[in-house]
C-alpha cells in the first residue's frame, strides 16, 4: 500500500520517534510503514488518520490496478 506518511511528517517537523510516540508503536513501525513494508491494522490507520486530521484514503492508497 502506497502512503503520503513521509511527507505528512516531514510537514509537521515530526522524526519518525515523534510520531510513533504519538501513536503508541515503535519507530521500526512507522519506518516499515513509510516504505511499505507494512500495512498498518484499521485502528492504527485510523489513529494515524486523525493525528493529521486527514481522511485515511488521504494518507493511504492502493498501488495503480489493485483494486
């Protein structure tokens, strides 16, 4: 799954540290997330979601053709 995680950090000045604080995870979590290594779980895409203010189909997106 594709996201706009990095840049939605970088905007707010916030390390990688700083957010996973701020959601509960580890910072291994945000990174693999970030790459797309992992698909964060509904509650915590919600959570990341509502950190930004941002509807989760803002942050997250599926890859062109996967439907």
């Amino acid at each position: 799954m594709q996201n706009v995680l990095p840049d939605l950090r970088r905007e707010r000045g916030w390390s990688q540290q700083r957010l996973a604080d701020k959601l509960g995870v580890s910072r291994q979590t945000i990174i693999s997330i970030e790459r797309g290594r992992f698909d964060p779980s509904l509650p915590l895409a919600f959570k990341i979601a509502s950190v930004f203010e941002r509807a989760i189909e803002d942050i997250f997106n599926s890859p062109e053709g996967d439907e």
